[in-house]
C-alpha cells in the first residue's frame, strides 16, 4: 500500500516523506479523525514526529486534494481521506460521531443550486444532523416506560 501512497504524492508533486505515508496510512484507516488523533497515530509509526509536522502535512495534502478536511458547525476539524466523490456527512447531536453519506450517482441535484451568484459550482458540502443509533438506544433505554412517571 505504501507503494500506492507513493504514487498518489508524486502524482500531486509532493516529495515522498515518512510523515505523510504515514499520515496517509492513518487517513485511511480512521475515518473522520481529528488532528490530536491524527498525531498520535502517527506517532505510533514515527515517534519523534512533531505537532508542526503534522499540521504542515495535513495542510499539504489537503491543499493537494489528497485529503478533505471537515467541520461540521461546533465541531472540531476532522479529515478523511476519501476524496472527489462529492459525498456528505450526517452527524450525531449527541456524541458527535460521523458516517459518510453517499451523494446521488449520475445527475446530481446537490450541485445545481437555485441562484448560483455566477459561480461555477464544481462541489456541495451537505451535512445532515440527527443522533446515531448508539445514542438513540442509549437515549431509550434512559427513558421512563410511557405512563409513568
């Protein structure tokens, strides 16, 4: 796999170094990690590796499109490493948990907005809310049985 993060670096121009491997070997096997998770993952590989480095190679591959970079509002910054399939999030109100959420295939009406502004629109960035199903069941099972209280 290692080979294949290579390939994806130098297809971008960006130098193969052992951070962004494995910065990119974390991505792929964590989804929706923040920057402190990000970190100590890394440093499971790479243990003298800095914060700064991190930053800068998230920074880097982010802007390269290797990597997306999320925050749904009042949260912290998350990054993935799914990329250029114009996919969604939902994200649960209570332990702030995200799961990926398919964009529609073929016509998209996610990218047709009512009043474009003139902008050409090339991405949309939908994030659904709600609670998931651990919290749900957890919220159940807090509940009192209806009719009593």
């Amino acid at each position: 796999m290692t080979s294949d993060f290579e390939a994806q670096l130098r297809a971008v121009s960006l130098r193969v170094t052992r951070p962004r491997l494995a910065v990119l070997a974390a991505l792929r096997d964590h989804r929706h990690v923040d920057t402190e998770t990000v970190i100590t993952l890394v440093r499971e590989e790479l243990p003298s590796v800095s914060h700064q480095a991190v930053y800068d190679v998230l920074r880097a591959l982010t802007d390269a499109g290797l990597v997306r970079r999320i925050q749904p509002a009042g949260a912290t910054a998350r990054y993935e490493s799914r990329v250029g399939d114009n996919h969604h999030h939902v994200v649960c109100r209570s332990c702030g948990a995200i799961a990926d959420v398919d964009c529609t295939v073929g016509h998209s009406p996610c990218l047709t907005a009512s009043d474009d502004a003139g902008f050409r629109v090339d991405e949309a960035e939908v994030v659904f809310w709600g609670t998931c199903p651990d919290c749900s069941a957890e919220n159940s099972a807090n509940e009192p049985p209806v009719g009593r209280k």
